[in-house]
C-alpha cells in the first residue's frame, strides 16, 4: 500500500543523495508531467494543521493556509507560504464568501486536492475548566459553532467545483469529546464537534456521486497548545497507550485519507487516540 509520502512517488526516481526540498519534489512532478497537488488547510500556523503542512510539503503539495496571525515563515518553511496563505478570522461566517473568492484567486482555475477543517476552538473558563451547558453563554455557543461546524460547511459548498475537478476528498478534524462528555472540553466544543461528524456522514453521502470522498478524523489527546495541563496526571493512566499522542501522528492519518490509498473510504470518521476511546 502506497501513501504518496516522501521518498515514495514523487522522488522516486532522484538520485541518491539529492537534497529532498519542497521545490525539488514540486520541480520534479512538473518536469514528469505530474500536477503539483493543492491542500487548502484552516489552522495551519501550529499544533495538528502545522504537522499536515508539513508532511503534505514534504510530499510535494502547495499548502494554501489560513489562520487569525500572518504567515511566519521562520516556523512555516513551505513554499509560497506567505502567497498562499489567508489572514482571516474563520469564526465570522459574513467573512466565508470573501474567503472562499479568495482561495480561488489563488487557483486561479488550477483543481483542489484536499480540503481540510482543522481550525477549532475549545473554549475553557479563567482557571481552565470545562464550560457547561448551564455555564456557557450564547455569544461562546455561536463563535464556537461558527468556527468549529459552519467554516467548514460553508468551505466545503464554496470549493465543490473545485475539489469535484480533482476527484478531491474533505477530511473534517473532530474530535473524541464528540461522543462522550470529556473531563476537560465544554458543551459547545463536545456538541459541535458531533455536528461536525454529522456533517462529514452527509457530506460524504451528497458529494460521492460528484468522485469527492469525505471522511473525519477524531484525535483524543494531543500534545499541543489546546491540551489542558492536567491530561498527563489525569487522563494518560487511563489511556490503553499510556501517551498522549503527538501533532505528527494526526497528520499521517490525515495524509492517508487525502491519498489513493483511501480512494474507497468515505464517510469514516477515524479515532486516532492511542485506545482512549475503548
Ligand atoms: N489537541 C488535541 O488534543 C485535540 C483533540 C481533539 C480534537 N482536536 C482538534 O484538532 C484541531 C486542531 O487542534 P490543535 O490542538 O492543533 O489546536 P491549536 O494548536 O490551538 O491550533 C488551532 C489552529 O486553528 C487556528 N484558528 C483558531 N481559531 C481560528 C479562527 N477563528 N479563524 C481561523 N483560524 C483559527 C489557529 O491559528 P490562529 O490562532 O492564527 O488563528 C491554529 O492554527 C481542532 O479542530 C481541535 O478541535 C484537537
């Protein structure tokens, strides 16, 4: 089984000791007639959405980005990151149209590959706990809502023709709070990351006659800025795995999926928690 990563298909044929940078691999699929794969990936700046940037760089892919800060190209070293990358707040669905024109510009007609809704909030009170359902107030239930179900329902209507031009696939990131009340994350996040798994069923139902294959990845606890400081003493000696799991683990998934090696799975929602969901 093929996964497209680095040292696989595109620079298969380098010769030994060939420096493997972006531009070499992105030169070669030119030169072979190959079309350079496009992702355009929310969240990208740090934890999951910087290690899919990565990966998918490194296999050869132009990221198009798009988070609150500006590009910073000292921790993003992909090509024409600062080009393809969008400054925009995702949580504000009046901003999604000027998005979406956006990203086409940067097509400029070329097809999308992959579309991946990472960006997610998971809003926690002062002192770190969770929010509930008695506690959470309406202007949290609709900034996390917006960000973490509607961008990405919005993203997905805007780039069909896009993404049907590469028979492209969606991966929506999740989350295992979706499916069981988390010591740690809040209503909102836990309801809206359900809705989102929802919406990855129904989109994978509505896009597969159009050659689009939609799936969902749910992470249980990964080491990034999101992860409450108390997941190692409280949660970890309840994982089968006894780790948290690392940025660089969700994103070989999210490579799978979005590679030909998934070209028959669609409308999966993958749990990559180290058996925390057992
Ligand atoms: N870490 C975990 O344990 C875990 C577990 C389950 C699910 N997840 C899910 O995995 C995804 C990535 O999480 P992470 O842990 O990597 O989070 P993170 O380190 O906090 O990164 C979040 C990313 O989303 C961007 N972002 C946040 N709000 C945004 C907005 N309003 N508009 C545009 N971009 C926005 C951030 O960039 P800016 O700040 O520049 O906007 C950043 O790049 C999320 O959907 C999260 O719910 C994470």
């Amino acid at each position: 089984m093929s996964l497209e990563l680095p040292n696989e298909n595109l620079i298969r044929d380098l010769p030994p000791g060939t420096h493997l940078g972006c531009s070499v691999r992105a030169d070669k699929a030119h030169a072979d007639g190959r079309q350079q794969k496009t992702i355009l990936l929310t969240g990208a700046s740090r934890g999951i959405g910087h290690a899919t940037a990565k990966l998918f760089s490194d296999a050869g892919w132009r990221i198009i980005s798009c988070a609150r800060q500006p590009f910073d190209g000292e921790r993003c070293p992909w090509e024409a990151g600062h080009e393809d990358h969008l400054q925009m707040d995702l949580s504000d669905h009046r901003m999604l149209p000027r998005a979406i024109a956006e990203i086409r510009e940067r097509l400029a007609g070329a097809p999308l590959h992959a579309l991946v809704n990472n960006a997610g909030v998971s809003p926690k009170t002062p002192t770190g706990d969770r929010m509930t359902s008695l506690t959470t107030s309406t202007e949290t239930w609709m900034r996390v809502f917006h960000l973490n179900l509607v961008a990405p329902i919005l993203l997905a209507q805007g780039l069909f023709d896009e993404l049907r031009a590469a028979s492209g696939s969606i991966v929506n990131v999740t989350s295992i709070a979706g499916s069981r009340v988390h010591p740690f994350a809040g209503s909102a996040y836990a309801t809206s990351k359900a809705a989102l798994a929802s919406l990855t069923r129904e989109l994978a139902h509505d896009y597969a006659p159009y050659g689009i294959r939609v799936n969902a990845i749910a992470p249980g606890e990964i080491k990034t800025d999101m992860l409450s400081p108390d997941t190692e003493a409280r949660l970890v000696p309840s994982i089968p795995l006894r780790r948290v799991g690392t940025p660089d683990e969700v994103a070989k998934v999210i490579f799978f999926l979005c590679s030909d090696a998934a070209s028959y799975v669609t409308g999966a929602e993958v749990p990559i928690n180290g058996g925390q969901h057992l």
